[in-house]
C-alpha cells in the first residue's frame, strides 16, 4: 500500500487494471484500517477518473456473491447518497410503489454512512432479515415483487470498509460505487446522483451497459427527484431538464422531505407514507421517482401514465401489500 499511496500522493491517477487490484486487496484484508483510510481519503481530496471507477467496478464485480434473477426483468432504484440532505428513504418507498405497480425491482443498499438512515437500516428496522440464499431472494421476487441485497453481504469490501465509512461519515468513492454493483445485474436503473459530474461519469458508464437506465440530480444538489427545484433527467436517449410540477404535480420545501434524526424516526416516516398516510408533499416525492422508474423500463408510454400507476399503487395500498407480503416471507 505505501508504494500506492505514494503514487497518489504524487497526484497521479490509477489505470483500470491498478484500480481494480487495489479494491481487490482491500477486499481480501490484506490492508490494515489506516492504510485503507487514507487510500480513500485521496478520493475526498480529487476527482474520481472513469479507469478508476470502472477498475473498483470489476473489483467489486469479480469478489461479489452473484444473485441469479433469471426470468425476471428487475429494475433497481437506488441513489449514491452523500447528498448531506438527510431526506426520508425516498428511493426505498418508491421501490415499493413501483412493485405495487407490478414492476419486479431488486433493491441493493446498505447502512446509512453519510445519513442518519440508509436502505439497509429502515429495511432492518421494519422487520427484514438480510440474506443471500439465492433461492429465498427469488421466492421473495416472485411472490412479493422485490427483495432487498444488503451490500455487505454480496461484496467483502464493502463489509471490510463498512466501520471506516461509518466513523469518516463522509461521501466516499463507494458511494459512487454502490449503484453501479447490484449482484443481481438489474436490466433497468434508475440512478439519483449528487452532482452534475456525477450524472456525467455515470451516463458514460451507463451507456455502455447498453441497458435502459435514467440518471436523475435534483439541480439544487439531491441525489433524487426532491421536487424542491427543477431535476436532470439523463436517459439513454438524451437529456433534459423537468420542473417539479411535471414531474410531481407540486413543489415541496426541504422540511417537507426530512427524514428524521434517529433510524427509529426514519422507519416511522416510512410506514407513515407506505400505509397511505404520508403528507401530499411526501406522496408526491415518492410518487415521482417511482413514476421515473416505472417510464424507465419501457412499459409506459409516457411519464404521466408511470406517474398515474404509482398513484394507483400507493393510493390502492398495493405498495403496502408488498411490503407486508415480503415481511411475511422472513
């Protein structure tokens, strides 16, 4: 590691291959807590090239726990996090509604690093037991329309990072990492991302997927369609900016998308809004991603009709059943 920190200290930058042997020790532990802080310190102090992020995606790729999802057509939602904004589990509620929708989705997330409460923690919290017996995760695809892969479980490096980016709580490369490593190789992606840089890498690396994805950034700096300010939308066919009235019917505050300060505040909120008792302000945020992921996989004509289904899905408490249904499935 001292010879590869040297050569970032140096400012220089890895190659694809150097990048990927790097994560790839970190992910076997052949490097102590501090070597591993500081290597990702770098990555707080520049820009992450796209050899770079594509060699710590093979890495991760090649180490991971695969997930077969043959037969089903999954979509993921997921945001990279590390937007300081500290909403309420938007992406995870709209994985709900889009499986109410009838849309299979594998969710793949992890403890909050940078957030009060991540994915994996209100998915904890409401009663998930986080597995990887591949049998069990189709069971709960095919009866429940989702299942949830906590990162840790499916990459070793990101378990051996888990403490480090937890006591930094600061946004990391593997923030970027994460949406770009569902074991499950989802065939549609709806990416919320916190910068405009980083919709720019990820439409790079996207369009090279060849699957059909949307790239989302709130211009006010969330990394999901907050409706707090207009949103990018980058698809394989182009981009544009939308304004939150097409794309939730409504503008919201800041407050109105909180997400409390402990995880117990955060599953609340959670059940709150799946049960049908969110606030117009939190139903319309959760409705409009949905609604983005739901026009991604090409089943909808237009974003209004995605969005119509995802009322559907949460007004008629299809969203929730997944939820209970799932719950059950433990």
């Amino acid at each position: 590691m001292k010879k590869l920190l040297q050569l970032l200290f140096e400012h220089k930058t890895l190659d694809r291959e150097g990048a990927k042997q790097a994560l790839m020790d970190i992910g076997k532990g052949i490097y102590n807590e501090h070597e591993v802080t500081a290597f990702m310190t770098v990555y707080l102090m520049r820009s992450i090239t796209i050899e770079e992020l594509q060699g710590f995606q093979d890495a991760l790729l090649e180490l991971c726990v695969p997930v077969n999802m043959d037969g089903f057509n999954v979509v993921d939602i997921v945001g990279t996090g590390g937007d300081g904004k500290n909403t309420f589990n938007i992406s995870t509620l709209s994985c709900f509604i889009v499986a109410g929708a009838g849309q299979k989705v594998v969710k793949h997330g992890n403890y909050g690093a940078s957030s009060v409460s991540g994915a994996s923690n209100v998915m904890e919290q409401l009663g998930y037991r986080f597995k990887n017996n591949n049998d069990h995760l189709r069971k709960e695809v095919e009866e429940a329309n989702i299942c949830f892969l906590h990162a840790p479980m499916f990459h070793p490096a990101l378990k051996v990072v888990g403490a480090i980016r937890k006591n930094l709580a600061m946004r990391t490369f593997f923030n970027m990492l994460g949406p770009m490593v569902n074991p499950a190789n989802p065939a549609f992606q709806l990416v919320g991302v916190y910068s405009l840089e980083m919709a720019r890498i990820y439409n790079y690396l996207l369009q090279l997927s060849g699957k059909p994805f949307s790239i989302i950034h709130s211009l006010d700096g969330y990394d999901e369609i907050s409706l707090t300010g207009d949103t990018k939308v980058i698809t394989q066919d182009g981009e544009k900016i939308m304004t939150p009235w097409q794309l939730g019917k409504r503008m919201v505050n800041p407050i109105d998308i909180y997400g409390g300060n402990t995880v117990d505040e955060a599953a609340e909120i959670f059940k709150t809004i799946i049960s049908g008792n969110g606030t117009w302000a939190q139903n319309a945020v959760v409705m409009a991603n949905a609604a983005m992921a739901l026009h991604c996989t090409g089943a909808y004509k237009t974003y209004e009709d995605a969005y119509l289904a995802a009322v559907e899905s949460l007004e008629s408490g299809k969203a929730y059943a997944c939820l209970q249904k799932l719950i059950t499935l433990q």
